[in-house]
C-alpha cells in the first residue's frame, strides 16, 4: 500500500478560470490513477458562491461574450446536460463605441439576409451572404453611425489586399513580406482614413489582440481580419448569458460534476 501511495502521481492545477478547469476536467476523464487538487485565490472558485464586490456587484474575470465559433463550450454545455436556450442569450448585435460616442453597429450575420442601402433615398435590397468582402461591406453599410462613407471606403483596398495575402497560403513569400511590416504601415499603404482607423480599427484591434497597430504585424492583423470577418461571416455572431454569471451557470455545473463524479479523486482549494 505504502508503495502504492509513493507511485501515485498528484497533479496542482493553479487558478479557476477556464484554463483551470479545463485542465481538471481533462486530468479527471483521462484514466490517470492520481490526486488532482485545484487552487485558486478566490474563497469557491466552483462557482457556488457568489463572489461579489463592495458594491454587491457579482465579479468574475474572463470572457464575458460568447461567440458563434466557441465549438469546446457549446459541447461541454451539451455534455452536462445544460439547456444552451436558457443559459444564453440570442446572437445581438454589438456596438461599437469612441470617446464621440456609437461609431458602429455589428450585424448578427446568420440572421441578416437582405440589407437596405440608403432606406431614406431610393431603397432597394441588396443579398448580404454575397462572396467575401462584400457581402461584409454590404451588412454593416447602413449600421454605421458617425464614420463618413468617405472614411469606410477607405478600407476597401485592404480587404481585397488581405483575400489576396491570407486566402492565398501558398504565397509564403508574401506573407513574409507583411510580417516583416506593422500593421500601422500597413493601413499607410492602403490609405486608410485616419479617422477610420483611430475610431474603429485601433480600438477593435486593442480589444481583440491587445495591442495597438504600431505594435502588431500587419500579417496577424490580416489574418484576423479575414478569418473572423471576412472568411467566415457569422464568426462573430455574440450572445450572452442570460442570468447570472459564467460561473454559477456554467462553471459550477462542471465543477460539480467533477467533484461528485467517482474516481475522479479532484480536490478543490480556495
């Protein structure tokens, strides 16, 4: 027995985010004959209690949005048995702000079919699942609320620039040329407005890959621009929870499961 205990692996998975508990749920389902023990530094990082602010507020740190192409989340829902229609909201559109106020509005691409240019002018529908870019172009036209027509259609040249880079992978040549240049030099290139990109682009940018566009390669700023907006509509099609927080809807949902499930051996410290 003694000698049992000593080969007996003990695996410590620090923090009770997602990675957190995606590592103790793969650990428990994986077989391994060991002592998992999770810690974290909140009180019940397992989602039962509520860890609320001075104000009352529920605080919990991680993604708040949830979108279309989240396919490890959707089926862990699915295999605890959770009900996706109650536990998350609709795809809604989302905003856009500048310090000016709402720049944008960004369709839900699965639910638009036909898009309205110049409604107030001569109105006349137009397809918005027509072939990258622009079937984009074509759903977010009407849905901007203070850039300039002027300034939007200075981004055409770069969307047709990063079909032409990113859709073609075998022109390594051509990524390395981008790689080697920001993504600052980039929107110089291309003529970006400056308004367009210090009120949309950098913005989005500072969101999405944390950095501004001086410190990004213009190959990985085209790369996410054409796989989640231009190779792939709907990829950006956002829904939320509807009540609650992650944690009490789905973080303790699996965190149960582990801990009551048996010879899943998982250890819980806050």
């Amino acid at each position: 027995d003694n000698d049992k205990k000593k080969k007996k692996k003990k695996f410590v998975i620090v923090g009770g985010g997602w990675g957190g508990w995606g590592a103790a749920k793969a650990l428990c389902q994986s077989g391994i004959d060991a002592e998992i023990i999770l810690m974290d530094a909140l009180p019940d990082p397992t989602g039962s209690t509520p860890y609320l602010s001075k104000s009352g507020k529920p605080v919990e740190a991680g993604t708040r949005g949830f979108w279309k192409d989240y396919p490890n989340i959707y089926a862990l829902c699915d295999e605890l048995h959770l009900d996706q229609s109650e536990i998350f909201t609709p795809y809604l559109n989302s905003s856009f702000y500048s310090p000016d106020g709402l720049e944008a509005t960004a369709p839900v691409f699965a639910d638009v079919d036909s898009v309205q240019l110049f409604p107030n002018i001569a109105p006349f529908s137009i397809p918005s699942n027509l072939p990258s870019p622009l079937g984009q172009v074509i759903a977010t036209f009407p849905l901007f609320e203070r850039i300039p027509l002027q300034d939007r259609a200075s981004m055409v040249g770069l969307l047709l620039a990063t079909v032409d880079c990113i859709g073609n992978s075998d022109n390594t040549e051509l990524q390395a040329k981008y790689d080697k240049m920001s993504a600052h030099e980039l929107f110089l290139r291309f003529g970006l407005s400056d308004r367009l990109v210090r009120d949309f682009i950098k913005p989005t940018l500072l969101v999405g890959l944390f950095k501004p566009p001086e410190e990004l390669s213009a190959l990985v700023v085209m790369e996410l621009l054409y796989f989640y907006a231009l190779a792939h509509q709907d990829s950006f099609d956002v829904r939320w929870i509807k009540n609650g927080t992650v944690s009490d809807s789905i973080l303790e949902p699996l965190s149960r499961n582990l801990m009551t499930t048996p010879d899943y051996n998982l250890q819980v410290l806050g």
